[in-house]
C-alpha cells in the first residue's frame, strides 16, 4: 500500500531493463507477464507508468491510462 510519505523514485526509459533487472523480473516484463493493477491491461513499455513495490517483494505495475493513474494517486491518500 503506498502512504504519502513513500519516495517517488524516477527511472529513465533507457534503463528500464537494467532496474527490471535488478527487481528479478525483466524476463517476466519481456514475456508480457505484468498486467496493470486497476484495469488488467497487459503491461508494455509504451504503456508503463508505475512500478509499484508491495510488501511481499514483488511489484505491481500500473499502465498510462488516465483512470489508472488517478486511481494509484488515489490510493496513496
């Protein structure tokens, strides 16, 4: 769950695969494993807009679609 006093930590496009990479699951993002938390549209780089730790040291992803972005704003109320 975010909180408002999370950090918000940027990633340039070009180094998406290197921080994947780090996480343990670029070759997940590759396969088109990730769907997006609010509307299950699968994840691409086009369509990236968050990555989003959980607890559990997995991640969720959230995809550039208006709705989906103000909902993870929305949740960090």
């Amino acid at each position: 769950m975010l909180t408002k006093d999370d950090h918000l930590k940027a990633v340039y496009s070009s180094d998406i695969d290197t921080f994947l990479a780090k996480l343990e699951v670029l070759e997940q993002f590759n396969q088109g494993k990730f769907t997006c938390k609010y509307c299950k549209e699968v994840i691409t780089r086009n369509n990236l807009y968050a990555i989003i730790p959980m607890p559990d040291k997995n991640v969720d992803m959230c995809c550039n679609r208006p709705d989906c972005v103000l909902s993870l704003s929305e949740e960090a109320k």
